[in-house]
C-alpha cells in the first residue's frame, strides 16, 4: 500500500486542512490578488463555489436522509438545535457588541450560528463514542440538504435587515441553489444507470461484480472519490484565498487587535460548551437512548466548514474575509473537544460492557437467551458454552 507523502504526527492535536487554511491566509496576507488579478481570483472563486455545490449535489444521498425519517423526533431534535438553539445564542451575543467584539466579527459569529451541521466528523465521532452511525448519518444529511434553502433564508433576516438585494438572490440562486439541483440530478442518472446494468441503487449494500458494496458502474464520483476530494479541498481554499485577499486590498484586517481575537476564542468556547450541554442533558430529559443521545449531541453541536465558506463568500462578497474567520476557529476548536468527549464516551461504554469480576451487583451468571432458533449469549458465558459444545460433539462421533 502506497503511504501518504505527508501526514501530521498523531500527537498534534490540530487538522492537517486547518493548516492549509492558515497557509492560504497567511499567502493571502503576504501576496493579495489586486487589479486584474483580484478581478481573475474573483471569477475563479465564484465558480469554485458553484463546482463545490455541484459535487455537494452529487454526493449528497438523498435517500438516506428519507429512509431515515421513521427517526423523525431525533432529526426534529438536531434541526431544532442546529438552526434554532444556534441562532438564538448567537442573537444572545448581540450584547457583547462592541465591548468585547467587534461589529464584523460579531456579523461572522452570528453567520456561525447559521450554518447548518457538518456530515463527515459527526459520523466519525459517534461512531468512535459507540453510537448510532445510521442516525449520525441520516441527520448530518437532512441537515445539509435543509441548510441549502433555510442558511441563506435566516442569514437574510437575521444579517440582511430582513431580506436580500437583488444581486444577492440571484446569486444565491445560480452559485448554490442550481448546482446543487443539478448534482442530485445528475446523481439520479447515475442511480438509474446503475438499476439498468443490475446495480443496486443508493442505500442498498450488496455483493456486485467483483468489487462488492453496491458500487455502481459508470459513477464518477464513487471511482474518483479521492481526486474530487483534492478538487474539494482545493476549491475552498481557492475562495478563502480571493476572500482574505480583498479582505487585506480594502484594510479591514485593521479593525481587529490580537485583544479582540482572543475574545472570540472564549465566546466560541462557552458557545461549543452551551451547545454540546443542551444536545447532551436535552436529549436524556426527551427520553432518547445512549446511541441516539451520542448522534444527537455531535451532529447538534457542531457546524459544517465546507458548507459554510462558500456560502460566506456569496453572502457577504468582499467582506467575507473576517465573517469567515469565526467559522474557521470553531472549526478547530470542535474537532479537538469532540475528539476528546468521543473517546470518553467509548471509554464509558468499555467500562459499562466490561464484566465484573469480583462478582458484586449480580445475582448469578450472566442469562443465556435463545431466539430463532440460534443460541445468544452475552458475557464469559459464550467462551464457556464453546468448549463444552466441541466435547459434547466429540463424544457423540465416538458413541457412534
């Protein structure tokens, strides 16, 4: 197997990409796009996005945010957190302007709020804390695919005086509206391609081929994962680039002190801390189980990066720059806590699963239970029912 040419050393706690957005900042800062070629990096942005959304489309599986729906009061419970319990403790922070942060960074803290839940870590982290992976999915999607129409809605309200210029509308509607639709189309295609040649469609796991795992012949996206990922990657920081860089051309990087940033680390901080409190003794006081309460408290806490950059530079055009700034920090600041309450919940789900050796708090070994036909076991029951089922069934051949 081919390694990595480069990888972090596990002991950073920090993301590889955070890095390249703090290169690409830092490039911006030393090296702005001006004259024509702000107005090239401008053109080069705008269709990045519209590729980013396009590819966003293409992947997004909207069947398994439907299949999901019989979970309709924990996808209730994620949406209610993401674009309800957020905006209304970001309108909350209103109060701390201009005391402890500025107006424009305050315009990126509340643009935060608004973003809707990421897919890939929330999946990563309840599956790592021993939670349930197919709720974590189901949500992180249907919050994504609710996050195309209702982010750029409440963002006009809350952030646009109450709605959206012209200009703004339609390039809502043509940089991320269209490209998505065109995406899931094009991902429908695909799909029925796939039916056509006896492929299973979206959601259905099966052995097909040789290579197995419902795999579809002809998806571009599904044999070139990887490279799109690159083009993914590259597209955003291609828009955080033109972003800082008009940002540094209009000197707005002149309204914030090193004061004020650490003031938005701590506000981001208490922020993370109200949210992961509410998702996690919120969803025990509605009655939900452990699984569920894991899906719930990581995909209701956390905010998409990739979803939220292009949709700043469309939003907020030359003053993205610092709206964007408070995303990227929160960003970071989720990935390492999360990481951390991930592997306490795995380590609490050791110690609950592990048997008790000195015996205390039971009455009697662990119960054996049957259904269907196939012995279930649970416990150091099953390691000792092996062996006696071997001597049982050799002493039977030599009866015979």
């Amino acid at each position: 197997m081919r390694r990595p040419l480069f990888r972090l050393p596990s002991w950073l706690p920090v993301d590889g990409y955070i890095l390249a957005l703090v290169g690409t900042v830092a490039l911006a800062a030393l090296l702005p796009a001006a004259g024509p070629a702000a107005a090239v990096a401008d053109g080069a942005s705008t269709g990045a996005v519209a590729l980013l959304f396009f590819l966003y489309g293409a992947r997004l599986s909207t069947r398994e945010a439907m299949d999901g729906l019989r979970h309709w009061r924990l996808h209730l419970t994620t949406l209610a957190c993401t674009f309800a319990v957020f905006p209304v403790l970001g309108l909350a922070a209103r109060g701390l302007v201009p005391y402890v942060l500025p107006p424009n960074l305050y315009s990126g803290l509340l643009f935060l709020c608004l973003v809707p839940s990421t897919v890939q870590s929330s999946i990563a982290f309840t599956s790592i804390a021993r939670g349930n992976v197919a709720a974590a999915i189901c949500a992180g999607s249907f919050s994504s695919i609710v996050g195309i129409v209702v982010t750029p809605l409440l963002a006009g309200l809350v952030l646009h005086g109450g709605g959206f210029s012209a200009h703004s509308l339609v390039s809502i509607v043509c940089q991320l509206l269209l490209p998505f639709l065109a995406g899931q189309l094009l991902r429908r295609w695909w799909s029925k391609r796939g039916r056509a040649v006896g492929v299973p469609p979206d959601g259905v796991r099966g052995s097909v081929g040789q290579g197995g795992g419902g795999r579809r012949e002809g998806d571009f996206i599904v044999r070139h994962k990887k490279l799109l990922g690159f083009v993914d990657r590259g597209s955003i920081l291609l828009v955080v680039y033109a972003a800082f860089s008009a940002g540094m051309v209009q000197g707005i990087w002149r309204q914030v002190s090193p004061l004020r940033l650490l003031c938005l680390v701590g506000v981001e901080a208490v922020l993370l801390a109200a949210m992961l409190t509410v998702t996690s003794y919120g969803s025990k006081r509605l009655g939900f189980p452990r699984a569920d309460r894991i899906a719930i408290t990581f995909a209701g806490s956390k905010k998409s990066l990739a979803a939220g950059l292009p949709m700043a530079s469309v939003l907020f055009g030359a003053q993205a720059g610092l709206a964007v700034l408070p995303l990227m920090l929160f960003h970071q600041m989720q990935l390492m806590v999360c990481a951390v309450l991930a592997k306490r919940y795995a380590a609490r789900a050791d110690a609950e699963e592990a048997p008790d050796a000195s015996g205390r708090g039971q009455s009697g070994p662990p119960p054996v239970t049957r259904s269907s036909g196939s012995p279930r076991t649970s416990g150091p029951a099953t390691e000792a029912l092996v062996p006696r089922t071997r001597e049982s069934s050799a002493s039977v051949r030599a009866r015979r």
